[in-house]
C-alpha cells in the first residue's frame, strides 16, 4: 500500500502543527552556501534527491533542518551508512564532510507546518511510516507524495515535520520557500561549525561517537 500513487482525494484532515518562533534549528549544509537560504535546484523526478525535494513537476525552494546537532548531523551524514559487522566503528568518508558545516538558526516567525509524526497524521494523508522511514531508493515515491500534500495543503502548510529515521528521539522539517510572508529562519549569531577544519572534525566526531561512527583518517600525505 503505501508505494501506491497517491489517492484523488485527502482521506483525512492534515494535522497542522506551529514551530514557534524562536524555536532552535540546526543545519547542515555545504560550507559555500548562505545558512538559511533555500536551495533553489530541483532534483530529478526518478534519480538521485531528498525525500521531500522540489522537482521540475513541483517546483520551489526547499530546506532541511533538524531540532537537534545530532538529527541535523545524522540525516545528512549518516544515511545508508552501515555498521561493519565486526562492532567497529562507522566510518564515515571525508568527501561526505570536508565541505560541509553545521549552522545554528531560528525561526523568524511561527511557521505552520504538516505534521507527519504520528500514525494517525499519516493515515489521514493515506500513508503509514513508510513515507518518513524508506530509504533512497524510494525517494522518487516520496517526492510525489510530498508534491501532493503540498497541492492539497495550500496555502497555509510552509513544511513537513516529521520522526528523524536516524535519530528517533528528535524531529526533522523540510521547510518551502513559497509559502508564508518572509525568510522563515535567521542565524543565530553562533559561527557555523566547518566540518573541514581540525576543530570542526574534532565537534562532529563528538558528536558522531554516540551513534558508533567517526570521520575516517585522512589519507598519507594529503595536505587539502
């Protein structure tokens, strides 16, 4: 079932939920990119892309963000990364990182949002956890239904919040940029963390430790 197109018609009444503002956010993101600005390309409708991108059917700015470092740094970082089966640790490749960052923002304003963390709030969508928890090689499935709970939330629903899959403790949000009357996030005034210096590998494996993973080692005679 829930890999079926979705229905005509809504089957329920979309939970509408608020992130407050002034509510901490947390992004991860590569380095050269303004920390609260949307990413204006659209993925490709069957390759490659997030769970709930803009494509050329369904297009607008998106952003992601987690309500904490950890669900910020394992959405991005650790997706499809496996455990070795030995009780190592993950390693985690350092072109994944090296040119990425983490930025501290909040919410300018409150930002009205489609809550998908609850079963009910997916069945009254026509979906179960499969929509917020399959991996990668549904996203094309995903971005189709995140495009037609935008079309039947509109104009009030500026996002999706939902479970982090990574970090289950901790929610995550893709927020749209065509929707609401202003920028919805802010910096903190907190310096982003690069991941790509000595200081900003040493935060993300202190971050990283308690999920069993670390960066791995820089190669011999690598000086970049």
């Amino acid at each position: 079932m829930p890999k079926q197109p979705p229905p005509d018609v809504l089957p329920g009444e979309p939970t509408r939920a608020v992130l407050r503002a002034g509510t901490p956010l947390f992004r991860v993101h590569s380095s050269h990119r303004d920390p609260a600005a949307y990413n204006s390309s659209p993925s490709h409708a069957f390759y490659f892309g997030g769970r709930f991108d803009s494509t050329p059917y369904d297009r607008y700015g998106y952003l992601y963000v987690g309500f904490s470092p950890g669900a910020a740094v394992c959405e991005v970082l650790l997706r499809s990364l496996a455990f070795p089966g030995d009780g190592g640790a993950r390693l985690l490749p350092r072109k994944s990182f090296e040119r990425r960052s983490l930025s501290f923002l909040t919410s300018a304003e409150d930002i009205e949002v489609v809550s998908l963390m609850s079963g009910a709030d997916l069945s009254a969508l026509g979906q179960d956890p499969w929509l917020v928890h399959t991996e990668g090689e549904d996203y094309p499935q995903t971005r189709d239904w995140g495009h037609w709970i935008r079309a039947r939330t509109k104009p009030w629903a500026q996002g999706l919040v939902w479970p982090s899959k990574r970090e289950p403790a901790e929610r995550v949000a893709v927020l749209f940029d065509d929707r609401g009357h202003g920028p919805a996030l802010e910096p903190t005034g907190a310096p982003p963390i690069d991941f790509g210096t000595a200081e900003g590998e040493r935060w993300l494996n202190g971050v990283l430790t308690p999920y069993l993973a670390r960066t791995a080692p820089r190669l011999p005679g690598r000086d970049d």
